[in-house]
C-alpha cells in the first residue's frame, strides 16, 4: 500500500477517512470505499481529496474519556442481548480530562472533548437568515441572488435588532468569533475560538522565580479586567413545561408567608425564535431542605442531592437551573404583591448574583471550540416576584462568564446596597495581605450625563447590572409536559412545616392499591406514576432495583402500557404493592351484633361509662 509508504507507523489504517473538503465535507472511511470504482464514488480527474486519520495513541485517550470508539472493536456484554429489558443508552456531555491547573489547555479539544447532542446537531446547521427577493432593488431573476436578497450571517446586527434580539445566542457567536479567527477554506490549523476568562495568578510560571505569594511576574499575573455588558447568552429562552409547576411553588408562599427554592429539572433543545438559539424547558421542579423566611431562604443540607439527580437521568432530564420566590403581600386583599424589583433598584441582589455564579461554576459547559474544553454554562435562574402592576411574575436570568470567573477567584464580595458589588481587598481582615487571592485592577465602562464612554475605576463598588445576562421566558401554547400525573399530584418533598408529608398511604392512593394489594385500574397506574416527586419517593424507599427503576422511569415519561405491565411482573413491583397493602386503610371494624331493640347506643354507653381512670 502506497500510503503506509508516506503515513506515520503510529497510524491506525481502520480510522483513514476521505473528504471533498477539509472541513464540514462528507466524509468517508476509506475501508468502506476501497472496493469500489473511482468513478462510482463520484471522484473525477483532477479532484482534490484530503485524507484524515488517528494515531493508536490518541484513540487510547479518548476512548478513556468516553469518547466514541471504532466498529472495529466488538462490543461489551453489556450491550448484548440477556434476558433483561434494553434500556436507552446514555447520551450526555461528558467533562474534559482532569487539568492539573484551570489555565491549562487540552490539546485537540475537538477530538477528547464530547459534547452534547443538541450542541452536534446546531454545529453542523447553515444558520443563515434565508431573505426572500427585495421587488424594489433585486434586478435578477426568481433563481437569481444579489446582496440585497442573499442570507444573513446569524450573527446579523440589524436582523438582530429589528427582531429585538438583545443578546446572541451561543452558536451565533462562535460563528462569529470563529469566522476572524479560522479560515477553513484556506485549510490552515484550527485553533479553539473560545477561551474562558481567567483572573487567577497562573501557576508554573515559566520564569523560574518561587511561586506566588513569594514571587510574581507579568507572565503570570492576571491583566486588568474591564467590565462590560456580555453580548452573548449561553440559553436564550426558559420555558416551563406546564403552568402548574409556578402554583405548586407559589402555594408554598400563599400558605406560609414565606419564600421557597427550588432546582429546575429539564432538557436543552433548540429555539427557532433566534438564530441558533437554544431552549431550557423545565419539566419539574425538586425543593431541597431548606427554612423558609419572609425576606429568603436558608438552605440545609442536601444529603441525597446525587440521588435525585440520578431519578431525573433515568427520566432523560438533568438539572438545568435554580427558582425562587421574592413576594410580599400588598395588603390590599385583591391577591396583587409589591414590586420590589424594577429598573430604579435591581433585579438581582450582589448576593444573588455570588450565589447564581457559583451554582453555574459547579455546571460547565463541555465544548469542543475551546481551549481548555469547557466555556461557561446552561444553568439558568428564575425569580417569582412582582411586577410593576403589581401582578405575579417570572424573570430568567444568567450572570455572565467573567461574574462567574470574578466569584471564582474571591475578587468580589456581596453589599449590603443590593445594587452594588464590592471589590476585595488584598488585605485580610486583620489587615495581614492575603495569601490566597490576588486582586487585578478592575474598571467598568458607563455613559456620563454628555453621552460620552467613559471608563472607571470599578473599587470599591460597581453597578451589578454588569454581571448580568437576562433571558426570554414563557409557557407553551399547547402543553405537552413529560410528567402527567392528574392533580392533585404527590406531596411535594420537604414540605413537613405546612403538614405535607410524604407517606406510603399516598402512595397507595395515588397508585389506587385496593385492600388486595392489586391495582384497580392498570391503564390509570401508568399515569399515576407519571410524577416526577412520587418517583423520587420511590427511589429513596431502595425497595426497586436498578433495572426496574430506570423501567419505572421510562413508564413515567413515555406513558407505554405495555413497558407498564412489564413493569407489574418485576419482583420489585410485587414487593412494593405487598407492603403498600399492609400499611394501607385498615379494614372496617366487626359490627356488635343487635338484638334489634335499638339498644346500641345504650349498650356503648355502659361500656364508655365502665372505664375509669385509676
């Protein structure tokens, strides 16, 4: 073979790949097509082909990372046929390898680095603006193009404002950072558009000297950081699966006074609204542990916070984003509340912000198109307050990548002045300078009363307003949700303080478990299991395997009555109903027998007038 003559020895000939283009082409494994004519394959004289291929070596690292592998390799025993249910197979981002430093760059992100499905389908989209033919200006044909007629770039400026598009979506702006930076057509070297902010001294300086706090050079110190209003959002748009979601929270608040959190449980798909835009919908919403209060929430600990999010894995759902309540009664008795939040305030508090920052700094987004595999995150927050109408109301939000960064590297701390953010001093409070962070100069961009740009000083405080990224929310016209238990639905967990509690005599109820220990109605279980709390119920009892949970799971989304009565034949399903019909309504008691004098109520009164207290 010619090519082995030229290729490295490292080469793996099973991954050699044709294409008619460098980058974005249709690509061939060159195995599949070796047999086959030249001109059956649709090459010509004088054709350009440009040939890929893997080494050995980096096959190893990805299929270590969980990176796709080869037809070659046959498969686990897992995957074969046993006997047992086939369950869907996992289809989820998954982290880059581990960095030894957080500025460390992975070499070829784009072969290690796998992202999520909806980020592959909106990567391999035109995501042009289609234009119909201008009558007034286009001079050509109904088949003709000119620049008057010919698509916009998603990242269009007047398309943008003409729609009343305030931020771009996350795919549009890596088109638009990719296309200054990577020019595929000339088949140069890809390098990853994106790079996170980084605020922290860098460790492993180069320069020699000993590491910081001893030592410290321009090569490893942070630059200055200039705020500005970030003109991208990761999710452009929060919709939540059905409405009752948003009653269910705000009973809480209507029956105690007080306020309540809750995680968003959902999925990402994408928005047609704007351009490669991208969908948060939320199906359910968990309350954790938490001590409710007129004017927050105290959050306890989570001790199963890994378990639920492994029900809602099972349910094809993750954790996507974090709501709370911030209402106070208006006092009217019309059911309206007091606008707290509105543009001569703020929206979100300084220590809201530091709280959003660090829950999206716990959920990175897994990226190809960056340096160092990750690019901020889809972790959205919503806020249930009251508007300036004095209706109830939802506002979604994100903070952006350097509030994130900034929360990260303890540059900023929260104000008691809602509407402000602190920055740091390197001193600690005792006045000794601190050890463990370093504080860069920090200014912010603002227009002054003669409508100049003028740049500022940010210390000792900034405007939050900076670190903020709002989004688009709303309800769909026709609601589809995933879970379609029939109200009223399961208890919600952690609701103990109202007298909601989660019991297994609810559980029979909602299942409709006779005293036989048999359901009344098959096809009516099959939705009744459809609940998002009553499967985490469920799951923490530990009585269904692992098997049988993800079956129950799949019978609660997909609503199939066939996986339901496969689900009834389990041995974990049968001990389930044997314990719900003993702990289930106790039987009604023997009747006293009657002579049929009406002597009931004088015989009951005897016996109650027999007992005596000693």
């Amino acid at each position: 073979m010619q090519l082995s003559e030229v290729l490295p020895a490292t080469v793996d000939f099973n991954t050699l790949t044709l294409s008619n283009q460098p980058a974005g082409g249709e690509i061939k494994l060159l195995k599949e097509i070796a047999r086959h004519r030249v001109s059956a394959i649709g090459l010509g004289h004088g054709d350009m082909v440009f040939i890929n291929y893997k080494h050995v070596d980096s096959l190893s690292n990805g299929n270590s990372n969980g990176d796709t592998t080869t037809s070659s390799h046959p498969l686990s025993s897992t995957n074969r046929l046993n006997g047992h249910a086939i369950l869907p197979t996992e289809d989820l981002p998954i982290d880059p390898p581990p960095m030894t430093s957080p500025s460390e760059k992975i070499k070829n992100p784009w072969e290690l680095v796998k992202q999520s499905a909806l980020d592959d389908r909106l990567d391999k989209l035109n995501g042009k603006i289609p234009r119909k033919r201008d009558v007034k200006m286009c001079r050509h044909g109904e088949k003709g193009m000119c620049d008057y007629c010919m698509p916009l770039e998603p990242f269009n400026a007047d398309y943008l404002k003409e729609r009343k598009i305030k931020n771009l979506s996350f795919h549009s702006h890596l088109r638009k950072i990719n296309s200054a930076t990577n020019k595929p057509e000339l088949g140069s070297s890809f390098m990853p558009p994106l790079t996170e902010p980084y605020y922290r001294v860098k460790r492993d300086c180069p320069s020699g000297h000993p590491q910081w706090p001893e030592g410290i050079c321009t090569k490893c110190q942070p630059s200055a950081i200039t705020l500005q209003p970030q003109t991208f959002r990761m999710v452009d748009h929060v919709e939540f699966a059905t409405p009752s979601l948003i009653e269910n929270l705000l009973q809480f608040w209507r029956a105690s006074g007080a306020q309540r959190l809750g995680y968003l449980y959902g999925r990402y798909t994408e928005y047609t609204e704007v351009p490669l835009g991208v969908k948060a919908i939320v199906e359910a919403i968990y309350e954790p542990p938490q001590v409710g209060e007129v004017d927050g929430v105290t959050l306890n600990e989570w001790e199963n916070e890994k378990e639920m999010d492994e029900v809602a894995r099972l349910c094809g759902l993750e954790r996507i984003g974090v709501i709370w309540t911030d209402l106070v009664d208006s006092g009217v008795g019309d059911g309206s509340v007091i606008c707290k939040r509105h543009i001569d305030s703020y929206y979100l508090s300084s220590l809201e912000v530091a709280f959003v920052a660090r829950l999206q700094s716990q959920f990175p987004k897994p990226t190809k198109w960056s340096d160092t595999g990750r690019f901020g995150s889809n972790f959205v927050t919503c806020v249930v307050s009251g508007d300036e109408s004095g209706q109830i109301t939802i506002s979604a939000y994100q903070v952006s990548n350097s509030a994130v960064e900034m929360v990260r590297a303890d540059i900023v701390e929260p104000s008691a002045d809602p509407t402000v953010m602190l920055v740091r001093n390197e001193e600690e409070d005792d006045g000794s300078e601190s050890r463990t962070r370093y504080i860069p100069e920090v200014f912010y961009r603002r227009i002054n009363e003669y409508g100049a740009s003028v740049q500022e000083n940010a210390k000792p405080s900034f405007p939050v307003e900076y670190l903020l990224v709002t989004l688009t929310h709303g309800f769909p016209s026709d609601p589809k949700p995933l879970f379609m238990a029939e109200a009223p639905g399961f208890p919600v967990e952690n609701r103990a303080v109202l007298g909601q509690d989660q019991e297994l005599k609810t559980v029979s109820d909602r299942l409709g478990v006779d005293k036989d220990g048999q359901l009344r109605k098959t096809s009516e279980g099959v939705l009744a299991v459809s609940d998002f709390h009553l499967l985490c119920f469920l799951h923490g009892m530990g009585i269904l395997n692992k098997e049988e949970e993800a079956l129950l799971c799949r019978v609660a989304t997909q609503h199939d009555l066939a996986d339901g009565y496969q689900l009834l034949s389990t041995p974990g399903w049968a001990t389930l109903l044997a314990i719900l019909q003993t702990t289930g309504e106790r039987p009604p008691k023997r009747p006293s027998p009657d002579d049929g004098d009406g002597s009931n109520t004088e015989r009951l009164a005897k016996r109650v007038g027999g007992v005596r207290l000693d």
